[in-house]
C-alpha cells in the first residue's frame, strides 16, 4: 500500500504548508501563497524581475541581498514608515508601479520554506496565484501529458500564539483556482479528492471572487492595515501569463 499522506495513487495532489508540501512529492509542484508571497512573484516576474526568495528579514536579508547583487524589497509597513512607497516591497500593488528592478530579493519566511522544501524532493518548483492559474494549469498541463505527477500546496498562515498552521480562505481559492483549471483540461480523474475538492471550493467562490478576499480573515487584516490594493490586484483572475520558475535559487519566466 502506498503512503495515503502523499496521495501517491494519484497524479493531482493537494496539501497545507511546509509539512504538506514534504508529503505530496511530485514532479513539478506550484507555492500558492495569494495576498503576499506568490501573487508578488509573479507580478515581478511578469514585469521582467528575477526574484530571490528569502525566509529571513532584516540584516540576514540585507547581506543576501548584497551578496546576490540584488534589491531587497522592503515589507509593506516598513515602506509606509520610510515614507518610500515607490520602492520594490512584498506589497502587489506597489510592484505593479514600481521602478523594475533587475534582481529582487522577497523575504518570506513561509513562501521561500516551502520552495525550499519542494526543491529538496527534487520537484520542479513553480509559483501559482489567482492571476496565473490559467497559465500554470497549463504548464501542470503538459507534465501530466507526459505522464508526470504534480502537486499543489496552499501555504496558508501561522498562528501568533504557537506557530501552528492556519489554513487560509484566499490560499484555498487559489490553489482551487488552479485545479479548476486542470479540471478544464481533462485531467479530473486524475486528482485526488483534495485536489477536486479545492477546486469545487473555487467554482463556488468564482462569481463573488474580490467579495471573498475582501471578507476572508487575510483580506481584512491587509485592509484595516491600508492594503486593499494588495487585496484587489490578488484578487485579478487570470490577469497574467507569468509562470514564474525556480531555478538557481531564484524565480524567473520559465
């Protein structure tokens, strides 16, 4: 019998966070991380950025950063406390305007573990978001073609008072916006009940799709903060052709 955990009896998996992504190996596996990580990889990667993942800030991330002759993006807040709200920072909609910068260091202690993670099983490891599901359904596309395996992972959130993971309503619908689309592909034999189950969350959600994030626990935090754009510019459906790739360490157009 096969390990159950890594849903290895079928060829379109779906877990949570750092542990999940160690369970459910496959050939090319996508980080879907909405309103921070994920959405602004591909954004800078649309945009022409190669994008060095991080899972440290501060002066760790500054010496990474250096040392890959790059730019470290600064987080949201401490952009609006340095008055600096032009510069690369993990906010979105702020990439979207942004100077474009040849080399970008993302610090994101949860985003860059479970990349980090997935590169270690040996997967092909892709960022997904609602903005590209369309685009990285067709590249999990081909792989299954090829009688490859592909996995899904939602990274959801951390608890303040034990670290412990808190799955996320808008990482949910991402991931299932991604499925939905291999769904539309052909390949819903092929998925897990997980898998399918996502993607069912998702065509639920699909008509009041902004609503959703705008209500979820992750969309208002970032709105009480100031962040709503962040929130509407994660909210775009398949608003990109970016599929960002890691290779080398960093995130570029694959």
């Amino acid at each position: 019998m096969t390990d159950p955990f890594g849903q290895a009896d079928f060829r379109v998996r779906f877990d949570w966070g750092p542990t999940g992504a160690a369970a459910i190996a496959a050939d090319v596996a996508v980080v879907v991380d909405v309103l921070s990580f994920s959405t602004s990889v591909t954004i800078a990667a649309e945009r022409g950025m190669r994008i060095f993942p991080y899972p440290w800030k501060g002066r760790r991330a500054e010496a990474f950063a250096a040392e890959h002759d790059a730019v470290l993006a600064l987080g949201r807040l401490e952009a609006r406390r340095a008055g600096n709200l032009t510069a690369p920072s993990l906010s979105p909609a702020t990439l979207l305007t942004c100077p474009v910068v040849p080399r970008l260091v993302l610090p994101s202690p949860n985003g860059s573990a479970i990349a980090d993670l997935l590169r270690d099983s040996g997967s092909n490891v892709m960022i997904g978001c609602l903005r590209n599901a369309r685009a990285i359904a067709g590249r999990l596309a081909a792989t299954l073609a090829a009688g490859g395996a592909v996995g899904v992972v939602a990274a959801g959130e951390r608890w303040a008072g034990d670290d412990s993971l808190r799955p996320s309503l808008e990482d949910h619908l991402g991931a299932g916006a991604i499925l939905s689309e291999l769904i539309g592909f052909g390949f819903n034999d092929r998925m897990s009940p997980e898998a399918r189950a996502a993607a069912e969350l998702f065509e639920v959600g699909r008509a009041d799709l902004g609503d959703r994030l705008r209500g979820c626990v992750g969309g208002r935090e970032l709105i009480a903060a100031g962040f709503g754009g962040d929130v509407d510019v994660a909210a775009e459906l398949n608003g990109s052709a970016a599929v960002p790739v890691l290779s080398d360490g960093a995130f570029g157009p694959g």
